[in-house]
C-alpha cells in the first residue's frame, strides 16, 4: 500500500504527518483494548502490541521498515520511560529485603545464563563461540515490562515479588555491556577482552550507575521540592524528566545509563515527595506509550515470512533457557540467601523475556556484525513460543507451589498532595482491613502541633470528626498539616496503623 509505505519515507509531507496520527491513534486505542484481552487470558500484552506491529508490516498493511539502527536509538529511548516507570512505581520497602539476592541474580545470575546457553549453542545450533556468547547475552536479561505486568495479576508474598521486580530493573545494565562487547568482538578483526578485563569494566559501569542514579535522584528531588510550583502536572514532568537525565548524565560518563535511570527513579518515588499518585499516574501513561510504541515498532521490524525458519532454533535455545539455565542461575545466586526452593522454583519460572532481548538482537545488526542477520528473528520467535508458554502458567504455578497470599493488602496508604505556595500538606489516608487503626480514636492519634483531621468519607459520604470519632476500616481521612510537620505526621500515623493506639507512647 504506497499511501502508507510513505508514512515511513524521509521527507514528511502534512499529508504524511495525517496519515502518522490516524494510524498511531488508531493503534493507541487498539492497544488500550487489547488491555482487557491480556487479563482475561493471562498474556502479557507485549505479545499483542507485537501482533499489531507483524499486521501493519509489510506482509499485512505494507508499511515498509526495517531501519535496525532506529529501533535500537527508539528502543533505548523507550527502555528508559519503562525503567522510570518501574523504579518509580516500586516501593523500597517492599524490595527492601530483596535488594541483595536480586543484585546477585541480575550480576552473577546473568554470567551463568549466559554461558550455559552459550554452552547449548556452540553444542546443539552449532555455532562459533563468539556468535553463542552473543546469543547467550542476549536473551539472558528478564524484562521489566513484562514482569511489572504480570506480577500485578498474582498476589504473591512481598520477597518474591520484590525479587523479580528488583531482578528486572537491575539486570538490563549487565546485559547490554555484555551484548556489545560480544557484538564488537564478532567484527572482523576483533578481538576477545580477557574475561577478568571484561569484569572490571562492568563492574565499573554498574557502580559508576548506581552512583550516579542516586545521585541525581536524591538532588533532583530536594531541588524539585523546593523550586517546584502548587502544578501536579508540572511536578511530574520534573520527576519524569530528572530520570532521564539520569541515563543521559550515565551515558555521558560512561557508565549504565539504564542503572543510573531506575535507581534515580526508585530514590525519587521513595523519598516521600508531594503530588506521588500524579507523578506515578504519568510515570505509568509514558510507561504504556513507551511499551506499545516500542512493540509495535519490533512487529514492524519482524518479517513473518523468515520466522517460521527460526522456531526450531528458538525451541532448543528457550528450552536450554528455560529448564537449564535460568534454574541453575537462581540456584547459585540465590541459595546464599536461604531462599526456600519453592520460592526458588518459581523465581525459575518467571524469568519472563520481552522487549530487552529483541532490541538488544537489534545491536550486532547495528554494527555490523557479520552473519549475525538472524538472530533478531531467532529472539523474536522465542520471546513470542515462550511467552505464551510462561505469561499464562505464573498464577497456576504460584498456586502449585503455595505461594499465593489469601490476603493481599496494605495496611495504610498514605499520599500527600503538596499545597506549596501556603507551606501546607494534605495528607490522604486509607485505612486497610489489617489496620490497627481501627477502633482508634481520632484524639488517640495524637498528631504532632499543626497537623489535624478535617474530613472522614465512610461508606462513600464524608463528615467532619469529631474528637472522640473512632475510625474504622475502610475509612479515608484527609489530614491537613503544615509542611514542616508532614514527615512526623505520616511516621505516627504509620507507627498507630502497625502497634495500636498506644504506640510511641512516651
């Protein structure tokens, strides 16, 4: 079809940039669609914004492209926007306790990924050493898309979740050092780094990372909470925008971008700044945006006609995955830890692939590694065989293995929404079923000089308490309190929500 071949040409007319709205809008709203379709049937919706992209190719709508260097600088981009989501949307203290057996799986779990495939490659496929080290590397990083997906539809208890999800963000970093050190090895003339060499530089990308994440996280958020206007919306973009200023400060040193930009984002929506459902709401939508265009684009990218040459191939490396090399990583790493082996049985399981790998196939494509073409259609047919396999299976799994929790609930949520410009606070409150809050009156709380309750909403109507109002689970409050008592008012109400009323009692 000329009308939307031209769509991707490089001089865009006015009457291109319509045809780019209709079919990108119209694509929004399929993918939003599509969203019921995922949870209803347990897929991850990555596979169906990349049905969307294979049916608007050139084997479906006829939109020509296969621009590999554009889908990796895009995919980049949109790495970055799911990482901030991420980090932004986890709370610290539900991966508080994770932090370490992740580290280990996303680092050392990674390096026996990638050389137990590596192993079944050269093996079974056969392939050169370097060419199976590539593969190996590429397919060995779990994706954060997917896993924040899916984790949301099981109630798994807070160490397991807060693993994969801690896993997912931390383990990009590794792989992409590792995928372009291979890629750039493969090139004629190129030669293997000594593995200890190797080790030294990704240690100190990661570290260089990390620092730099929290760094810039941690300043950021003072500065934005002090030169930020009374605009929520304004205020996201400033958080959204300090994350990516992250890997852009990451990657202008030299060192992980993608760490830099995830640990820039979870010391950002764990620091207790104001206005954090607006900043997480738009974290989430560019998150979503990010997520299908990026898929879609893969799709795009994907020629159905050569996949089908590549499943066999995909078979024998996502099983070797699968049932050898994602097990025997979660043992070695996380086996320190005392982690039980049902858990480590599941944490096997839900290695789930996504949109890392299929971008990172496009890297030796990008730099020229030679009779390397294939191997985007290889890790594209294998994301999509395994996906389907895994996606659905989590909560069956869960269940088998005993790990589902009959209770999946918080005990309070706090969220504060700045008043800026009169230095005061409200503070939203809501009262869970394990709250100990309950029973409690509102003198009880005893909250700090400056801080009070203005409004109860019970059963869906509000009223303004009194003293000795008990509150109840269930209950929403809204606290008014001044800026400089905030933090000691959410700590108390923290500390009566877990102990009771009597709690800090002097």
């Amino acid at each position: 079809m000329p009308a939307l071949a031209s769509v991707t040409s490089s001089s865009m007319t006015l009457d291109d940039l319509t045809r780019v709205l209709l079919i990108g809008s119209l694509v929004l709203l399929v993918a939003v669609a599509a969203v019921r379709l995922s949870v209803r049937s347990g897929l991850p919706s990555l596979l169906i914004y990349l049905g969307i992209g294979v049916a608007l190719g050139n084997a479906g709508a006829g939109i020509q492209f296969d621009d590999a260097s554009t889908t990796r600088v895009l995919g980049y981009a949109a790495l970055v926007l799911i990482l901030a989501e991420g980090g932004l949307t986890t709370s610290w203290s539900n991966i508080r306790r994770s932090v370490a057996p992740a580290a280990v799986l996303s680092t050392v779990g990674v390096v026996v990924s990638v050389l137990v495939v590596a192993v079944a490659a050269h093996a079974f496929l056969p392939l050169s050493w370097t060419t199976s080290l590539l593969i190996g590397a590429i397919v060995s990083s779990t994706d954060a898309a997917a896993v924040f997906a899916v984790l949301r539809n099981v109630a798994l208890p807070r160490r397991i979740s807060g693993m994969l999800e801690a896993e997912s963000g931390f383990n990009d970093a590794p792989v992409v050092i590792l995928v372009v050190a291979f890629a750039a090895q493969g090139m004629p003339g190129g030669t293997a780094d000594p593995w200890w060499v190797l080790l030294f530089h990704t240690a100190v990308e990661l570290a260089g990372g990390a620092l730099v994440g929290g760094l810039v996280g941690w300043l950021g958020g003072q500065l934005l909470r002090r030169v930020a206007g009374a605009s929520s919306a304004l205020f996201s973009i400033g958080v959204v925008s300090l994350t990516v200023l992250a890997y852009a400060v990451g990657a202008a040193v030299h060192v992980s971008g993608f760490l830099a930009t995830y640990i820039a984002a979870l010391v950002l929506g764990n620091m207790g700044l104001p206005n954090r459902v607006a900043f997480q709401s738009f974290a989430n939508a560019m998150g979503w945006v990010a997520q299908i265009g990026l898929f879609v684009l893969l799709g795009l990218l994907a020629d159905p006609t050569r996949l089908d040459e590549m499943f066999v191939k995909a078979l024998v490396i996502g099983l070797v995955l699968l049932l050898v090399a994602r097990p025997l990583s979660v043992i070695v790493s996380v086996s320190w830890f005392r982690v039980p082996w049902r858990e480590q049985a599941f944490l096997s399981w839900a290695g789930l692939r996504g949109a890392v790998p299929v971008v990172l196939a496009t890297v030796p494509r990008v730099t020229g590694t030679p009779d390397t073409e294939w191997i985007f259609d290889l890790v594209f047919m294998l994301v999509v065989v395994f996906t389907v396999v895994q996606g659905p299976t989590l909560p069956w799994v869960a269940k088998r293995l005993g790990l589902t929790e009959q209770v999946h609930s918080v005990d309070v949520d706090l969220e504060s929404t700045s008043l800026m410009e009169i230095s005061a606070d409200v503070i939203q409150v809501t009262v869970g079923d394990e709250s100990r809050l309950h029973g409690v009156a509102v003198f009880e709380l005893r909250l700090p000089k400056g801080a009070n309750v203005t409004l109860v909403v019970r059963g869906g109507e509000g009223f303004v308490p009194e003293p000795h109002t008990t509150i109840r689970h269930g209950d929403r409050l809204l606290v008014v309190t001044t800026s400089k008592v905030k933090q000691r008012t959410e700590r108390r109400i923290r500390e009566i929500s877990r102990g009771g009323r009597l709690a800090g009692w002097p």
